[in-house]
C-alpha cells in the first residue's frame, strides 16, 4: 500500500490519527497531518481506508 | 421486487440517492466491503462529487479553482463500477415496488436504498431571481458570489453562522465593504456562546466588519431587479450592492412526500440510521436519536457526511436486523481570517463553559463546554493538535467538573 498526502489542503481535524494512529500524527503547532508510514504493512489496511474516507479535506490517498 | 430483503440475504440491488461527500461515502465503503452488485449513484448536480466546506474559504477567496474541490479523480470514480446518474434528481419513491423516480422519467429498482440528498439553503422570501442576493452551498453558488465580490461592492452577510462569518472574512480580505447581520447576539452564537463569540465579534470588528447583532433583516430592497439593500426589523435600513443569505438550510425530503418514509426534521431514521422498508440515510437529510441521551439529532458537517456513509454501508450489507447503533463524536471547524476554530461534540444548550487553555486575548484557547454536568463540547481556538485530546471527554460525556483539563 502506497499513501499519498495533499498537505496543502489539510484542514488539522486529525480524524486520521483517530482512525490509524500508528500511521498519521498531527503536527504540535498547526494540527497539519505527519505521515508517521507511507507504506505500512497489511494489518493496517482497514484503518487507512477509514482515515482516508473519514478525512473531511479528502487529502489521504491510498493506492494498494 | 426480489426477496432478498425480506429474507435477510444482503441486497442484491443497492441504489444511493445523493451524491456529494456522504453518498460518494456509502459507495466506496460498499464496494471496499466486497459488495459486487448492480450499484447506483443517483445527483441531482451534474458535478463529480465535490467538497463544499471549501466554497465558502479558499473557493470564495479565489485561493482555489473550483478542480480542486473533486473528491475523487474520474478514474477513481470509474473504478468503484457505478451506474451514474449524475444531473437528474430522484423526484418520487416507491416503496412498495422498490422503485425511484428521476426527473429524466427513467425508474431506477433497488433492494436497498440510501437517502444522502443533503440539504439546500434556506433563502429569504421574495428574493428569488434578484441579482445581487446570494447564497452559498454549491459550487455555482460559490462561483457566482465569487464573480460579484470581484466589483467590491458593499456587502451585506445575513446570518452570523459558519457560512455567513467565513465568507465576512474573505469578503473583507478581497476588500469589500461588508456588514454581517445576525439575530443572535454575538456571530457564531449559536455555535459558540457569549464569551467565545464576543472574542469573534472582536476580530471581525479589527478587520473591519461592520456588525449589527441580535437584529433580524425584514427583506432585501431592491431596484429594476437587482438588490439595492436590506431593511431590518427595526426600520434600519442598510445599502448593499450584494447579500449573502446565510441563515441555515433545509433537508431534501420533498421528494419522499407519500412514499411512507417518515420524514420530519429530515428523514427519520433509527439509532442504526434505518428508516424502515429497505431505506436508510447518511449525511446532513439523516436524524437519528442519539444512542446516549436519546435526543433526536441532525448534523450538517462534512465529517457526519462521511461517518455516516461509512455506518450507513456496513449496516446496509449487514441488514436492519444485524445493523449497529451509529455513534459519533460531531465535529467541524471553521476557518476565518487567521483563525481556525475548531468543535468536537455538541455546544447547543450548553449552561457552564470554561476555558482551560490559553485565552481569548491570546486568540488561543480551549473551551470546554458543559450541560447538566456533564461535558457536552470542546471548542479550540488555534489549538489544532492539543484540542484532539479533549474528544474523549466529550465521548464519555465525563463530568463537567473544576478538574476538566486533559
């Protein structure tokens, strides 16, 4: 799985690190998302997909 | 009509009415959950799914062109194998024959069905048709207010919402005279209380936004068709060569007039979002009783939208005797000037707020907010990353105490 970011477009909901926490974090000073894997392993699959589908600016891109 | 939703065997035709950011959800959730049938997609706009937060921000602004709005590329789209049937809305349902009516006159079957049709704006009486009066939820809208802001012209904002004081702040930065008017007494009121929306009221005033609060707009004024002002309830009257009309919006539920969907303030559905004979809803049309409280509740965010598609697909395969209580913590922001305001839970009805981070003279804070003890919401002010650790305390409503710091 290949995770791509649109950082520009990130709004610091942080619904993604509610959804993958081993895999998205939050910058301290703006809330702007940090990709912790852009490639992380098979177990974590499910949990990316809902990141990327819950993520209101729509920024998380998953090609598997 | 086939059986299979009688019998409780998965859908074997699913057809999903709405198709912005909560029914492009339930597509993509249904098909990454092995779901290979006939799968229909049903818009009323002629668009590609696209996001509308960003109309009233970077669109308005001019920061993006409306291509970046697209939620999925068209080969994205492509892949999820949908019958599109974008540009013509679903005017009737049939819930006996399992049955939607579009307004091209073709009938779209289904063995299951989700509502996602949303909301449109609520307008003010008398104003339709008249150049210069705007509202803002589509990406026409946003173009069109976008093109009239161009002219600077002086505008007035009716409605201190989310809507109505984003746009204030982008209207101000492409220097436009504006007046926001709202009948609640601080902007954002509803949304954040006194103390939080005096701190807003202030900012805007720095910026230049003329504000008139608790007062209501009587009607726009106008002259050979085009908007010239508005008149306030007191006999006020303010010039305006443009108003933005930003006073909430109304669910998309007209078209289920007769069909036996109970519909009230939106479709009325279940704590599994199952409003009975085959049909569900997701997004801003769906209300749903909270699993805790049991309050019947309608929430317009964007991340509803999405959270709800995703409940509203499981439950759709697992069907309504298997589904499962949907639960969320509600959560949106706001973007204005350089503030970003942002909301976890519910501050409608609030009785106690307390700040327990930074200040409102700092323009940076956390504010928790409490109702029959209990902490109901967390409102952070440029606070991005330390607010997230609040959400807990709103998903366990714990109690609203002295100690309620994270």
């Amino acid at each position: 799985m290949q995770i791509s970011i649109d950082f520009d477009k990130c709004c610091g909901a942080g619904q993604c690190v509610l959804a993958a926490p081993d895999v998205f974090d939050q910058r301290d000073e703006d809330g702007i998302v940090v990709l912790l894997d852009d490639n992380p392993p098979a177990d974590q699959a499910e949990n990316v997909a809902q990141a990327a589908a819950v993520c209101p600016a729509a920024v998380i891109q998953v090609k598997q | 009509m086939t059986g299979a939703a009688v019998t409780g065997a998965p859908p074997s035709r699913i057809a999903v009415v709405g198709a912005s950011a909560a029914g492009l959800c339930v597509v993509e959730a249904l098909r990454r959950q092995g779901y290979g049938g006939p799968l229909t997609l049903i818009g009323e706009e002629t668009h590609l799914p696209y996001d509308r937060p960003p109309l009233s921000k970077q669109v308005l602004s001019g920061a993006w062109d409306t291509g970046r709005l697209r939620l999925r590329g068209a080969d994205d789209i492509e892949a999820l194998g949908l019958r599109l049937r974008l540009g013509s809305p679903a005017i009737a349902l049939d819930t006996q024959d399992r049955e939607v009516a579009l307004a091209d006159g073709s009938l779209v079957g289904y063995d299951a069905l989700v509502v996602a049709t949303g909301t449109r704006a609520r307008r003010l009486p008398g104003t339709d048709g008249v150049r210069g009066v705007h509202v803002l939820r589509t990406l026409e809208d946003a173009v069109a207010l976008r093109e009239d802001l161009a002219g600077k012209p002086h505008l007035v904002v009716v409605g201190g919402g989310f809507v109505g004081a984003e746009a204030a702040a982008v209207a101000r930065g492409l220097g436009c005279e504006v007046t926001l008017v709202t009948d609640t007494a601080q902007p954002m009121g509803d949304a954040l209380g006194d103390e939080l929306g005096a701190m807003l009221r202030a900012v805007h005033a720095e910026h230049g936004v003329r504000i008139e609060t608790g007062t209501l707009v009587d009607r726009v004024l106008t002259a050979g068709g085009r908007a010239t002002g508005v008149r306030l309830a007191d006999d006020r009257t303010i010039d305006a060569e443009a108003v933005l009309v930003g006073i909430g919006a109304l669910p998309n539920t007209e078209w289920l007039t007769g069909s036996g969907v109970p519909v009230g303030n939106g479709v009325t559905c279940d704590v599994t979002l199952y409003a009975g004979s085959g049909v569900w809803a997701a997004g801003d049309v769906a209300s749903w009783p909270h699993p805790l409280t049991g309050e019947r509740i309608r929430v317009e965010h964007r991340t509803n939208a999405a959270e709800q598609g995703l409940a509203v697909a499981r439950n759709v395969l697992a069907g309504p005797e298997q589904a499962r209580p949907f639960e969320t913590v509600p959560y949106v922001w706001s973007d204005q000037y350089d503030l970003r305001i942002q909301i976890w839970g519910r501050t409608r009805g609030a009785d106690e707020v307390r700040i327990v981070e930074g200040s409102p003279a700092e323009r940076k804070l956390i504010a928790l907010y409490g109702k029959d003890g209990r902490v109901c919401a967390a409102v952070g002010v440029n606070m991005m990353r330390a607010l997230r650790d609040y959400r807990s305390q709103v998903a366990e409503a714990a109690p609203f105490t002295a100690r309620s710091a994270a």
